[in-house]
C-alpha cells in the first residue's frame, strides 16, 4: 500500500470510519509485531510482543481524536504507547508486595522480568531529555522502543540520516548521564 493510502486509512480510523480500523490494522500489525519483538529482546522483556501490540493498539484506538500525518507519525505514537504500557507495568510491579516466590501470573511469563527501577529510570531520563531536546527524545522513542533503524527514523521524522545520527549519538550521551549512577 502507497503512503498516501496509508495516511488516509490512519485519518480515518482515527475519526472513526466504519470499517477503517478493521482494514488498517492488517497493514500495520506486522511492523508492531517487528516493532516490539525489538521492544522485548534479551532482559527487557516483561511480556509477550502478541500481547504487546493488542495493548498498544487499544491505546491507540482509543485516543481521544487522534490525527496520525503520516506512517511514521503513527509509529512514533505506537512506539510512546508501548513505552507508557511498560513504564504502567515497571510502576504496577514496584508496588506489589514481594514475595519468597513469584506469583501465579509472573511464574507464567516464559521470559524474565527486567528491574522495574530501571525501566522507570530510562522513563525520567527520557521525560527530561524531551523537554530539553524533543527531537532526541523522539529518536531514542522510536529506536528503542519502535526498534526502528536509524534510516527508518529519518524518513518518519523527515531529516537526513545524519542528523538522525548524530541525535542518536548525543541522545545516548545524554541519557546516560541522567540515569542515576551515572554522573
């Protein structure tokens, strides 16, 4: 499907056209899927990247009058409703009580649990890096939590690969002096 076709599907999905979710969601399901598989690699994961992607795009479905501009803008809002399921989780696990051994829900999950502290960290650090470098903030969102490649990136955000580059190299600069331990 051409950009354009994409973009007006988006537009109305997100007015709420009848039948407009039900034909996007196909086109799009599969790059959510790459999109948090990426999210859940190695340590990081908490859930399945299938139950990921349904809890993003009820988010998604249910934002109040949204207006996706192109493919990229909806990914960069996919790749913020993944980050805020995750931070929601990391805060609801902090909370719980702990316990010699894991509940039945946790005990199930076929991959380990990331530190919830870290998770909420990363989550302050980028809050902070958005309010001083917006655009930053929007590379490391869509890289680490879209798993976008840097020349995906570009084309979404609408620069050149090498200043999607060179905001990659400050942002992960940045953030890792605002996470704690590191001064």
């Amino acid at each position: 499907m051409h950009e354009p076709d994409l973009t007006r599907l988006l537009n109305d999905a997100a007015r709420g056209a009848p039948g407009a979710a039900d034909a996007l969601l196909p086109l799009v399901y599969e790059q959510l899927r790459v999109m948090a598989r990426s999210l859940l690699r190695g340590d990081r994961a908490t859930i399945e990247p299938t139950a990921l992607v349904h809890e993003a795009w009820q988010r998604l479905a249910g934002a109040h009058d949204p207006r996706w501009n192109h493919r990229g803008h909806f990914f960069g809002a996919a790749s913020r409703a993944m980050r805020r399921l995750l931070v929601d989780m990391a805060r609801a696990r902090q909370r719980r009580p702990v316990r010699d051994e894991a509940t039945p829900e946790v005990a199930s999950l076929p991959i380990p649990l990331p530190d919830p502290a870290l998770v909420l960290d990363l989550d302050a650090a980028l809050c902070e890096l958005e309010a001083r470098r917006p655009r930053e903030a929007q590379v490391v969102t869509l890289r680490w939590f879209g798993g976008l490649e840097l020349h995906e990136i570009a084309a979404a955000l609408g620069v050149s690969l090498g200043t999607v580059e060179r905001d990659w190299r400050l942002a992960r600069a940045r953030l890792q002096r605002l996470l704690p331990g590191h001064e």
